[in-house]
C-alpha cells in the first residue's frame, strides 16, 4: 500500500508543489488520491461536480468505476490545488484549461496531465496518469497466438518493408510497436521513432516527438530522419496522403518500417492507403504484414464461472448453444468488476503474390479478406473466440468489444 508520505508533488515548473502545506486536509486528499488510483491500475482520474458533491472515478480496463466522494467545498479545494500545481489559472471560468504536474511516488516519477472545464456544477477534471519510464512489454505478454508471433519475428529480419497495425483508439497499437522495437537489434541498428507522444523510453532508439506548433509533423520529422542513415522507423501513425508517400519510398528503399493506422482490419488497412490516393502497385509493393487489434479485458481468477452463453451470442458467434465457456462474476480481489488486466486480439495478414495481385487491381475489402483467410489468416472475431473457449476473457466482453 502507498503511504501519503511516500508521495512528494511538484509543480509543471518543478518546483516542489504543496510541500509546505503537506499536512492540510487537501494535500491529503490529493496524495491518497493519487495512491488510490495507481494501485488499482487507473489510466485516468475523473473529478466530477455534483449537486452536494464532487465524485471521484478512475479508468481501469478501460472502464471507469468509483473511487469515492467528496463533499462540495473539499471537492472544490482539490480542483483547485490541483490547478495551482499546474500552474493554471484558478480565476478563469467558462474556458478549458489543460496543464500538468508530476509526482515521485515511493521513488518513481509519474506525470499528470491535466484537462479542466467549466460545466454546470462547476470545474470537471480529468488527470492522465504517465508513467515516465513505462516498461516495455516483451511479445510474449502482447497474447499474441504462436503462429503470429512467428510470423511478426519472420519480418523484423527482413531489411525493408513495412508493417502496420490497425484499430480503434486505445487498442494497443502503440504498445505492439514498441514491443516490436524490443525485439530488434538496436546496437547494431540504426533506429528512429517518430512519436506523438513519446510514450516509452528505448535505449539506442533516437525519439523524436511531433510538436506542430512548432513545424514538427510526422510527415517533416520522417522527411529528415531519412538524412539520419536509419534502418528501422517507427512512426507513430499515417494520417496523411504526405507521410504515407513518404513512409511508402522509405519501406521500399531500404528502411524496415513499423507504423499505425486508423482501419477497421487487416483489409480494410489496404484501403486506407488506396483511400489517401497512393497508387496500387506501391502499396502492393511495401506492404508486408497487415496487423490489426483489440483489448479484450482478462477474466478475474479468483472468480470466473463456467455457464452455458447466452442462445443470441452463441449463435451470433457460431458456438455450440449447450457449450459451457467462462464468465465474469466479481469479487472483492477484481473490485467487483470480474476482469483483471486486459490483452491483446490479433489478425495477421501476409501481403502474398494473391493479395498484392487483388491490391493492383484495387479489388474489394471482401475479396483480400476472403484470399486472406485461404491463405491461413485467422479472423480477429475467431482469434477472440479462442480466448474464450481457454478462459482468457469472456463471449459478452468480446461481443463489447467487436460487435
């Protein structure tokens, strides 16, 4: 358990934050607060205004559950020592705010950034809780399935190419890359990642951080990193027509080169390059490996239960009515949420001489799909089924999940 002591709070500016009042009831709340949330695993904190009240909910699993409640005034205090810790203005109303401070935490230093609004109880804020030195995740913990996890290292021997990983905000497409990245031979490589944010620290990686406010856009940082003599690039996303066609000549000039991009699977991935007017016979050419995911949560342990699924999913899934799979349940060790942690969904596709052919010809999202799973893809939708029939996750989460 983190002890209040154990949390020291500093300013945006680095000063020391609250220090000389660090007994008052507001430090308290703030520090418990904070060691409240990082035990539990939270990503974000939300202090919400109430009418007679001020609740306090945290992000876990990507859900948000409560924390607890403050009285009004106390509520009001915290929002707003949390502004002077930002060093943001606790006299400007009707206006969004954003600003951070950072705490060491039983010798650790995490960053909060912070969001503030006027709404009508008053300022709702939301904290981002970062770790400045996240671990890095190895492929093993990723949940991929053996066959892809192979398939993945078969790439990053390759000299050039590109990879790229799909899916929705928030599915751990940044994570896989840098999981990726681990995997390289980084002392004998040259490596440069293009990010927006800087997420996790790699040593022998050259990280750069798009700042556009300052002309630093994925699409200019990639233009000069190619000056840099690199072998492998990571960059953080394709968002443009410009950055794509430049990724597009690196990943066929030499580069290995690791990317995300906003598409709904691994054929639907194709398209999005098509879509940014990249003509056919290169993205045919440079792609080698079409990666998209999901975060399914992890069955709680200590109390999933077997039962037979519910007839409309069973069969919406193609499984078997009488079959007995896992569910969640809740206890006190997953908070009564059932689950614990989450992991990762995956569909490899292989760009082979089928697929680049369709590619070319610019054929139909169902058709790659369809040659694609010919060729041994295993479907995201069936790749979650798997979890489910060993337990790992559960049918109703994967429903969530991918509809």
């Amino acid at each position: 358990m983190i002890r209040n002591e154990d949390i020291l709070l500093f300013k945006k500016s680095g000063e020391p934050g609250l220090e000389t009042s660090h007994r008052s009831r507001t430090a308290l709340l703030i520090r418990r607060l904070i060691a409240e949330s990082i035990e539990v695993g939270a990503t974000d904190i939300h202090v919400e205004p109430e009418e007679g009240k001020v609740r306090i909910r945290a992000r876990v699993d990507g859900f948000l559950r409560d924390v607890t409640e403050y009285d009004t005034a106390s509520g009001m205090k915290v929002v707003a020592a949390i502004k002077v810790l930002c060093d943001l203005d606790i006299t400007r109303k009707h206006r969004m705010q954003d600003g951070s401070f950072s705490a060491k935490v039983e010798g650790r230093l995490v960053e909060f950034r912070v969001s503030s609004v006027e709404e009508l109880q008053g300022d709702k804020m939301v904290i981002r809780i970062l770790e400045t030195r996240p671990e890095v995740i190895d492929m093993q913990r990723l949940g991929l399935p053996a066959a892809t996890e192979t398939e993945l290292r078969g790439f990053l021997r390759q000299s050039q190419g590109m990879l790229l990983v799909s899916g929705p905000t928030g599915s751990g497409k940044s994570t896989t890359l840098y999981s990726l990245l681990r995997e390289v031979d980084r002392k004998q490589r040259n490596v440069v990642a293009i990010e927006d944010p800087i997420e996790y620290r790699l040593d022998y990686v050259t990280q750069i951080a798009v700042d556009a406010k300052h002309g630093v856009t994925f699409a200019s940082a990639l233009r000069n990193s190619l000056r840099q003599d690199p072998n492998i690039i990571m960059l953080g996303e394709i968002r443009d027509a410009e950055t794509a066609q430049i990724a597009i000549q690196a990943g066929l000039t030499g580069h290995l080169v690791f990317s995300t991009v906003h598409a709904r699977d691994s054929a639907a991935t194709v398209h999005r390059l098509l879509d940014l007017d990249i003509e056919a016979f290169l993205v045919a050419n440079v792609i080698n490996v079409s990666l998209a995911q999901r975060l399914v949560r992890i069955l709680c342990r200590a109390c999933r239960k077997k039962a037979a699924p519910e007839r409309a999913l069973a069969e919406k899934f193609g499984m078997d009515p009488g079959e007995q799979v896992w569910e969640a349940a809740g206890c006190d060790v997953c908070q009564g949420a059932g689950y614990r942690g989450r992991t990762g969904v995956f569909e490899l596709m292989r760009v082979t001489k089928r697929i680049q052919g369709l590619i070319m010809d610019r054929g139909r999202e169902d058709d790659i799909r369809k040659v694609a799973i010919e060729e041994g893809m295993l479907p995201i939708q069936r790749a979650a089924m798997e979890k489910v029939r060993v337990g790992v996750t559960s049918m109703a989460e994967v429903n969530r999940v991918l509809g």
